[in-house]
C-alpha cells in the first residue's frame, strides 16, 4: 500500500510541476496581429513589443522608412508571436523574440541588412548573418548612412 500511496504522490507532484511550467511559460508569450511603430518594436494588443537583440535607425536617419517597410512586408496579416524576455527596455517596453509563420523576426531583419545586430544585447547572436548582408550589401548595407548608428550597435 505504500508503494502505491508513494507513486501517486509522485504523479500528483509530476502533474502540478507540468501543470505550472506550462501556466508561466504561456503568460511569457504574446501571440495576435501586429501594428508596425517602426523596424524593431511593433504593438500587439496594446503591448509595445522591441525586438531584442537588434536595432534599425532612428525616425529621420536614414533607413528607418525602409526597414520599417520591410518588417510591414514580412509582417502583413499574419499572426505574430513573441516570447518576452524578463525584464523590459529603459522606456518599459516588453523586450522579446518574435515570429512569423516559426521564423525570427530579428534574424529576417538582421540577414536581409534591414536591422543590425545590437550586440550589447545580443551577445553577437545576429553577428554572421550581419556580417553576410554588409558583404553582399544588403538592404541599408547599400545605403549611405549614419555610421553613429552602426558604431551603436556596437556598444557594449
């Protein structure tokens, strides 16, 4: 009878550990239609979302329509889902990685030269795919713009 009482025990315990890691892992993701604020934040459901990791120039740098062109491109009506990240950006902003039909917004806009890898905080993670689109000139790669933003995309 112990053995028995011992086993259920460890069910109960396994089904409430599943049962909570799956509730705080669905409450760390957002998931609906996006509206575009510009190349690297977009709102969904009244959630100001920065895409972690990358940035694209400023309003009045150059670029800045054109990669935010790109993202409405890549966006379109599909449905965007996003894992946040734990803490939010200086303005309160959600910080996360996003998706589009399972791909990451963030690499899409690094490797197709429209964002930069911010390697502060990335960690170099979008380094090669950075590296391959300022080699074929890609997208703002092409552009003649303000190196300020490249050189903050290198800050540490």
């Amino acid at each position: 009878m112990k053995k028995q009482s011992l086993s259920l025990s460890s069910f109960l315990i396994i089904i409430l550990f599943t049962f909570s890691f799956s509730y705080s892992l669905a409450k760390n993701i957002v998931k609906g239609k996006a509206s575009i604020i510009d190349g690297d934040t977009i709102k969904i459901k009244n959630e100001k979302i920065r895409f972690g990791g990358i940035d694209t120039p400023e309003k009045n740098q150059t670029g800045h329509e054109f990669s935010k062109q790109k993202l409405k491109e890549k966006i379109a009506k599909n449905i965007v889902t996003c894992v946040r990240e734990k803490n939010k950006d200086y303005w309160g902003r959600t910080v996360a990685e996003c998706f589009v039909n399972g791909e990451s917004i963030s690499s899409f806009m690094v490797k197709n030269g429209y964002a930069c890898d911010y390697e502060k905080y990335s960690k170099k993670k979008y380094a090669k795919d950075q590296e391959n689109a300022k080699a074929k000139k890609l997208g703002i790669w092409k552009m003649e713009f303000d190196f300020s933003w490249e050189k903050k995309c290198k800050k540490k």
